[in-house]
C-alpha cells in the first residue's frame, strides 16, 4: 500500500555516489525515528523531504520504509536556510557566510538566488572566484531539483527520473518536450511504454509522426531479441498498427521515413515467399552486420589456403591417424583433412561423436607445423571446458576481441586484426548476429575458421542463426559426426540425448545408470522429488555438493515447476539460516547460489557465470560473490544483474556442462515444450541426468521438431553471392 512520511534527515547512513541509492534516517513528526531506503539526488542532513513509498520490515533491521518518489521541501524560516545554505551542497559557503546571507535577505534567500544571484556580490567575503563556485552549484541543485521534480509529476520513480537527469542533465525537460522517445532510444532500462506514458502526458498526439517511428523501432527491437533480423514489411505494420490502433498507412508512412534517416533498412531484393512485392524491414545495424558477415566469410572462403598442401601434407595427416590410442573413424579422418583442405570448416554432431577430440588433434596438427591456434567460445563456461579438453588456453570471443566497455568497441578489428592462422570456435550454435561479425572483422585475411558446434541445439539468445544458415546455405564444407564413440558406449546420457533428437522416447535399460527417468503428473510430487534428490539422495548417496554439482533446469520461470518457485524451495532447504540479503526488493542470502545474467566487462564476468555469494556489507551496502573463486564486488544497485540459480532456464545453461542435471518437463510447460530445447537440457548433464515429470508432456516435447523460424537472409545472401563468384 502507497503512503507518504516527511520527516527531517538526521543521518545519511550509506550512499552510492555512483547510482544515488540511500539510506538514511529520518526524524518524523508522527512516526518517531525512522530508516528510508532509496534513490535520491544532492540530498543531505537537515534536509526535509516528503516521501511516497511503502513500509516493510526488514528481516534483521526491523521497520523500514521504501521509497518510490521523494519532494524536497524548501526551509521556510531564517534559520532553516541558514542552516541549509551551511550545508555541504553549496561550495563555498561556510556558517558565517550563510549568517551574512540570510541577515541581508531573509525569508527571500531562495528567490534571491534563484532569480537574482548577482546581489550575493554585494555581500562582504563573497570575491569573483566564490560568486563563480557558489553560482555553479547553487544551479546545479536548482535544475537537479526541478527537473526530477518535474519528471516525478510525469508519473516516474525517483530511479527513473535521475536516469534520465543523469543522461541529459539541464536539457533534460528540453528534450522531453521535443521527443520524449529519446529516452526509450538512449537510456537501457527505459523502453517504449515508459517513453509513450511520458509522451501523453505533455500532450503528444496518438498519430504524431514521432511516436509511430518510436513504435516501429520498438517492434523491431523486440524482434530482435526474439531471433529475428528482419521482419516482413506488412506482418510489421499489421503488427504496430494494431499496437498503436492507428491506420496501416500511417505506419507505412513512417517506415519510410525511418529508411530515409538511415536507422532502417527495408530489402527489396529478395523473394522468399514467390510474393513479388514483400519487403523486409531490419534495423540497420542488423542489415549491415548480416550483409558483412556473408561477405567476410565469401572472402575467406575464396582466400588462398595458408596450409601445406600435397604429398607433404598427406604424410603428416598419416602421422596423425596413426598415433592416435583409439582407431579414427571415417568421420573423423574426413574432418581432420577437411581442414588441411578447406579454409573454413564446419564441425557439428551429438554428444559423444568426437567433436572435442578433433579439435584438439587439430591443434596438435597446427601447433607441430609452426601455425598459431586462437580457441575461443561465447560464453566463459565453453571457453574454460574448451580449455580443460585441449590443455590450450581458450577465451570467450569478448576476451578474445579485446572488448572495451567503457568505449563500447572491440580493440581487434580489421584494423587491428589477431595474430593466428586458424581460429577454433566450439559452441558455435550460440554466436548471434553481431557477435560474428565481430569476430570475422579481427580475423586476419590469411587466417582460416574453424566452426564446432551441435545444430540442433536451440539457436543464440540474441539475433540471428549463424551456424544453421552458413550449413543450409551449402557452400562451405560441412563435417556431420553421427557414431557415437566405443568409449562412449553404455552412457545412458549419450544414448538418451541421441534418441531424444531422433524423436524417440528415452530408455534407461541397458545403460549403465546415468540416465533416470521419474514419471509423475503431478506438479507437486516433481516439485518434491527435486528438493529430495538435491538435498538428501544425491549429496549423502553420491557425495554430491548441492551447490556447485547439481543443476536444476527448468523450461520456464513461472509455475510450481518454474525456475522462479523451485529457486525460493530450493533455497529456503539447502541455504536457511544464512545472513538475508534485501535490497530495494531482491532478496538473497549469504551462500546462495547465484548467476550472472549479463556480461559486465568491468567486472570480467559474463551472462551464464555462477557463483556463491560470499558476503554481505551492509554499512557499505555491497555484496561479494565468488565466481570459481574469484572474489567480485557488487554496490547495491548492480544486483539488478544477478538471480538465484539453483534452477536456471534451458538457454541459461547453454554452453555449460554440470556433474548431474535434473529437469522437469510437464503439462503446464507446453507453450515451451520443442524437441531442441529438451535435447539441450539433457545434454547438459556429465554425469548424471534426471529427467522428472509427465510422460505425455516429455512425448510432446519430442515430437514437436518444428524449430521456431527465424527471420535472417544469410543463407541466401551467402548463396546469391557464391553464385556470383562462380
């Protein structure tokens, strides 16, 4: 329930310089003493606010309030602003000037220096270079406290509002009134609606030009993080118009005026549907980065080959295929001459078919020959498997690239391109879009590419279906491993994820007890048997560590099987009596489990990383986790970027792999069930997989082969483009 308190700061217990967020106790007329927990912008002891916000009680800290939105009330009497000029904001002036003050303008202080700041010269000990320091700060706090005044009667949180503040500072209101959509555009956090509430506010009509074009960039972006490059030109403004309610033709028109101003591109060169007059529509960064990658991997491909070739090179491949402990099969000697043969190569195949094996015999090929190997992944969990399997450093593509975050830009580039001959990416079916053009852009012109990676797991969080277009398109040697290994044989996990991606059931006779199967329909008994297996039979029967061995995966977030339930169950059984951690409504304890769920590139640490939370500060107000013991701070407001992780999502968990699995697939996940995203689940599993819930819903998931489409021209652009050079 939303109530008000004002009150007077006495103390300013914790404040993070950075995002603002405060605590701070407050003396109150009807309420006593009390703590407030916030955002807040150039506030300090003595000031009185008036707050809007709710009570809640803290579990160790007791009776707290939180607050949403905040005014500043101005002193009214003499000795409230003399008080308040002595304050800390205002440079320059000290208790004997702010007495001189108030003695020569009274209760008119505040309009004095708001509208008529250069009497303040009048007064004795007030030189150029103090009139210059107190006039500076003096407009600082007035704009400050206007403008997120202003955006609070907008119907914005205090949070929000010092956002925006902090982006434009004093041409914030300015920039409001000309286009508010600005803020959706250049502010990460804030999107469209948010911008659309603002935009009704101070009067922007329905079917303003800005607005539609502010809508259609939305549409677009949301698109794009569904998988898509582009979208069909009427499918998006059937789309935005019946978003906006407004006419189909008014969307058309903002389209093109969107093109003319370069931030779309709408193609109109290809068919896919024998629909002559279609059109598609990307963001323009998203057509530019498609059309190089097709031209990038084109000029790879057609480059001279920088290996040895003939005879030579047939006696070191003997070499190789003879050393080797276990007799290679056809496959694998077909794929390690494809890639003395071909500069780009592409490696895919199920668990348990020799990917790893390959790569690492090709770098003993490279490295025995004098040639330099870069080995990277998408995510720091491939990239550190990559590493512990071929006893070569690997880096994420990020680390590789050289990525810096405060320039927002990779140091190698074409410009400044990698020292290697042949780059190895394994997990290759996670690289979106932008990703690859980056990497194809640090690639240097002789260097070949190496692609590993399993096509039919589920496709990259982000836009795009790299490594399933540049196999579709048929132009680049492709090497698809199907037999499974001897040494592989009897693994129930193997066998089952094989049989699973054939559409069939999945067994556990005959295997050598990896693979169980628990088939129960209802929720709760599933709910039941996960807390059993994580906190009593696989610690005490197996000895495995809750914490850093066992993995719940779930396909969704809500529900009794969702991610979100079964991380509060799991957490309230292995991790209760812990120090709370509550901060502006996350809540976690010291010992949780944790993710990361983007990449911080300040902090070295990526989307998919687990750890532990290692400590709670609660004077400084932040948090350490330990990321496979590496000790990480985090101030308060950065743990918008960390979730419980005792059971994460299917797209979570791509790239990684955990001693046991455990997932859950029933009714009520059946808007998520696909065959792909039940086959990367299990894969995900060394060791042990548990594969809890209903049968008809785990038959469902398996039958349901219709992988979701993805709006991209890559294959054709790369074919069109081969036909060309041919």
């Amino acid at each position: 329930m939303t109530e008000e308190l004002q009150g007077s700061i006495t103390k300013i217990i914790f404040r993070n310089n950075e995002n603002h967020y405060t605590i701070a106790s407050v003396k109150t007329k009807d309420k006593g003493q009390m703590t407030v927990v916030g955002y807040f912008y150039n506030i300090n002891e003595g000031d009185n606010l008036k707050f809007t916000g709710s009570f809640y009680e803290h579990p160790k800290y007791g009776n707290q309030f939180k607050v949403d939105n905040y005014e500043v009330i101005m002193p009214e009497t003499e000795n409230e602003i003399e008080k308040y000029l002595e304050s800390t904001l205002l440079n320059g002036i000290g208790p004997q000037l702010a007495k001189a003050i108030v003695d020569r303008f009274g209760q008119d202080t505040f309009n004095v220096l708001d509208n008529r700041i250069e009497e303040l010269k009048q007064i004795k000990g007030i030189g150029k270079k103090r009139f210059e320091s107190i006039k500076k700060a003096w407009n600082e706090i007035k704009d400050s406290r206007e403008t997120i005044f202003y955006l609070q009667k907008l119907g914005l949180t205090v949070n929000t509002a010092l956002k925006i503040y902090q982006r434009f500072g004093k041409e914030t209101v300015d920039i409001i009134q000309q286009n508010p959509y600005l803020v959706a555009k250049e502010i990460d956090g804030i999107g469209f609606l948010t911008a659309d509430k603002i935009a009704y506010k101070i009067g922007i009509s329905e079917d303003s030009q800005v607005r539609i074009e502010a809508a259609v960039l939305y549409k677009l972006y949301l698109l794009s993080n569904e998988g898509h490059s582009f979208f069909p030109k009427s499918d998006l403004v059937k789309e935005v118009s019946g978003m906006l309610r407004l006419n189909p033709e008014l969307i058309s028109d903002a389209l093109y005026s969107l093109e003319q101003n370069g931030e779309i591109h709408i193609e109109r060169d290809f068919n896919l549907n024998n629909s002559e007059s279609e059109e598609y529509v990307y963001l323009y960064s998203l057509y530019l980065t498609e059309t190089e990658i097709a031209n990038k991997l084109l000029g790879i491909k057609n480059s001279p080959l920088f290996l040895p070739d003939g005879q030579s090179n047939n006696v070191l491949l003997d070499e190789i295929f003879s050393s080797q402990q276990y007799e290679l099969t056809e496959e694998q000697k077909d794929a390690l001459r494809s890639a003395t043969e071909n500069k780009i190569l592409i490696i895919t195949g199920g668990p348990g078919t020799g990917k790893t094996f390959i790569v690492k015999t090709l770098i003993d090929y490279y490295n025995s020959n004098g040639f330099k190997t870069a080995l990277c992944a998408p995510t720091g969990r491939a990239a550190k498997r990559l590493s512990e399997s071929t006893g070569q450093e690997a880096k994420t593509i990020h680390r590789l690239l050289e990525y810096n975050p405060l320039e927002m830009r990779f140091a190698v580039n074409s410009e400044n391109p990698l020292d290697t001959d042949v780059v190895i990416v394994d997990e290759a079916s996670m690289i979106d879009q932008s990703l690859f053009f980056n990497l194809l852009d640090g690639m240097p012109e002789h260097a070949g590419l190496i692609l590993v990676g399993d096509v039919d797991q589920i496709p990259p969080i982000g836009p795009g279906n790299i490594l399933r277009d540049i196999i579709d398109s048929g132009i680049f040697k492709t090497i698809q491993l199907t037999k499974i290994h001897r040494q592989e044989i009897g693994s129930g996990i193997i066998l089952n994820a094989h049989r699973i991606n054939n559409g069939k059931f999945p067994v556990v006779e005959n295997t050598n007890g990896d693979f169980s199967l628990f088939i129960n329909s209802s929720e709760t008994e599933v709910v039941n048997k996960i807390i059993e297996l994580c906190s009593k039979t696989l610690p005490k029967e197996f000895g495995y560590n809750p914490f850093t061995d066992i993995q719940v995966i779930s396909p969704m977030y809500k529900g009794n099987t969702g991610i979100d339930n079964l991380n509060l169950k799991l957490q309230n059984i292995l991790n209760p009596d812990a120090q709370t951690v509550e901060l502006l409504g996350k809540k976690f304890k010291v010992g949780d489990k944790v993710m990361q769920t983007k990449n911080n590139y300040e902090k070295d640490v990526f989307n998919g990383d687990i750890g532990m939370i290692y400590n709670y500060d609660r004077i400084e107000q932040t948090v350490i986790i330990n990321f496979d013991g590496r000790l990480v701070e985090y101030t308060s407001g950065e743990l918008d970027e960390i979730s419980l992780a005792y059971a994460i999502s299917i797209h979570k968990s791509q790239g990684s792999e955990y001693p046991v699995v455990i997932v859950p697939i029933l009714k009520s996940h059946s808007r998520m069930l696909q065959r792909n995203l039940l086959y990367t689940a299990v894969t995900r599993g060394k060791e042990r997989v548990y594969l809890l819930g209903d049968k008809f819903a785990i038959e469902k998931a398996i039958r349901t082969n219709r992988a979701i489409k993805r709006n991209t021209l890559l294959k054709e652009r790369l074919q069109r483009l081969e036909a060309i050079s041919n």
